[in-house]
C-alpha cells in the first residue's frame, strides 16, 4: 500500500473558509483586521512571497498594505516605521519579509514590532508565550505544521517525534509545539551522533534542515508520518541525478519549466515507507501564509479582548 499524501492544498482551503467566516463576523462588530507587510530591497523570492500574502489577506476580506522600501534604507529608518506602525489602531498584523539586507540589524527591527501585532511570531515575547503555553501568536510554518497533523487526525498524544533541525523559524517552536500536543520529543541536528537511527524510532518525523533529499529510507520508521518542510530548487540535470534513484521524470520537468522543487525527504522512499506524508511542492507550503492570516485575526481580537480562537 501506498503511503497517504497529507494534502496542504486542501487544509488550507479548509482554513481559508474558517477565516473568511470568522472576518465577516468580527467586520459585522465594525473590526477589519489589518495587516502590513514591509518589503526591503528587490530579492524576488520576497517579492513574490509578500504578493501572495497580500493577495490572500485581500481575499479573506481583511485590510492590507504592502510597503516597500529601498535596499539602501537605514535600520534607524525602519524603526521609524515599526515605530509607527506600531501606533496604529487599524494594523493588527506587523510583517517584516526576511531577509532583511545584511546592512540592516535584522534583530533589533524584528525585537521593535508590538508583541501584540508580531504575527511572525518571531519576538521573543512571543516565543515566551509558546514555552510556557500561554496564549499568543505563533511561528506561521510549525502552527501549519500542527494543522496538517491535527486535521489529518495523526495522532500526536504518546507518539514519539523527531525533529531533524534546531533553527528559531521552525525546528525549536515545532518541537514546542509538539510537546504541548502531548509527544514525546527529540531534536537533532547536523551534530547528532547517529542521526539517522534516532530518526528511525519516530512516528512522526519532521524534516527541516534546508538540505534537500537529506533524509532518505535510512532515516524513516516504516509506516511513520513524514513532514517535510524543506523546498530546494534543482535546476542541474547532475542535482537530478543525484537526487533521484529513477531521475528521467524529473528530467524532463527540468526541461520543461527549468527547475524541480524538491524537499528535505528523498521523495521515492518516503513513498515507499511511510504511513503519510507531505508532499514538495504542496504539503507545508501552503499551510505557512494561511497561519500568517489566522495570526493577523487572532490579533485583532486579542488586542479587542476577544478570544483567540483557534483556526
């Protein structure tokens, strides 16, 4: 048998519905949420990422505004702008798109956003809040994460997890966040002695290290649910190889688009041994800008003092 795909395409339709209820409902109370998204520089990748999280929190109905600024900027500058943001009754959500231009100290702009509009979940108050299990707002990719599990019903209670990746975005809050759901954790890194065989004794694997086809069957419990949160792009016919044990398909998507996306998973044999798993392109993706609009309304109605329910 097969293993079963966890579709993130479909959980976030599914959380997109939720949420443009829940905005008609508070816009019915005269809230429109608002999100900012700070834009520096001209990287595309974040071009491209702030467009779609604009798109999409204009879809749901929610006030949005996309601000750019040039590369050159100054860091004092853009604590002006935090600052000012910050003050404003109509923005609940505060975005700044990382990364940030190495001349600019990224911390000290990310540490300046309101706790209470940090729907990055990124300040450290924030991060204090998941420690300790209070509630807030946080981190976009390991909240969709727990989406994808708690919606596919994998049970997460008494299962041994395995995170493969220690980093602030995704590998600390995720195994966080995991442990409140009742699993019992383990965290790895490129220093684990014996990686692969502490992956193999999870039922739940999450693979988020930004190194593609990593984790190979070496690496997966037979039957295991697998979450691949890395996206790599290969555009060499000789990464292909690499990559792939039966390489032509991918081969010939090179051709045609001129790239193949793939994961932190080694996609054949994820396909063969796992129970579930998320697929590159299509799995966690998806899921990340949906948890930035389910903040941007948890925010408006934390800072209201209404409840922030969850998605």
């Amino acid at each position: 048998m097969s293993a079963r795909i966890l579709d993130g395409n479909r959980i976030r339709d599914e959380i997109q519905a939720e949420l443009a209820q829940q905005v008609q409902e508070l816009k019915a109370r005269g809230i429109t949420p608002g999100l900012a998204a700070v834009l520096v520089g001209d990287n595309p990748a974040s071009q491209i990422y702030v467009r779609n999280k604009v798109r999409m929190s204009q879809s749901l109905g929610l006030h949005s505004e996309k601000i750019e600024w040039p590369a050159d900027v100054t860091t004092e500058r853009l604590l002006e702008l935090v600052a000012s943001l910050n003050r404003r009754d109509d923005i609940d959500g505060i975005l700044i798109q990382l990364p940030l231009p190495a001349a600019i100290d990224s911390k000290r702009v990310l540490v300046a956003v309101d706790p209470a509009k940090d729907v990055d979940g990124l300040h450290p108050a924030s991060i204090g809040n998941l420690v300790s299990g209070r509630p807030g707002l946080q981190p976009c990719t390991p909240a969709g994460i727990i989406e994808i599990l708690r919606r596919s019903c994998i049970p997460m209670e008494g299962a041994r997890a395995t995170v493969i990746g220690r980093s602030d975005l995704v590998g600390k809050p995720v195994a966080m966040l995991l442990l409140h759901h009742h699993a019992t954790v383990t965290i790895c890194h490129s220093r684990t002695r014996d990686l692969a065989a502490l992956a193999r004794e999870a039922d739940i694997l999450v693979a988020a290290m930004g190194r593609p086809a990593f984790v190979t069957r070496e690496f997966i419990k037979p039957g295991a649910t697998v979450i691949d949160v890395g996206t790599t792009g290969l555009t060499t016919a000789e990464e292909i190889r690499r990559v792939f044990h039966n390489p032509e398909p991918a081969l010939a998507q090179l051709a045609a688009k001129g790239s193949v996306l793939v994961g932190d998973v080694q996609p054949e044999d994820v396909r063969e041994l796992a129970g579930a798993y998320t697929p590159v392109p299509g799995g966690v993706g998806p899921l990340t800008i949906a948890m930035l609009m389910a903040n941007t309304i948890r925010a408006a109605k934390m800072r209201r003092g209404g409840c922030p329910d969850h998605p």
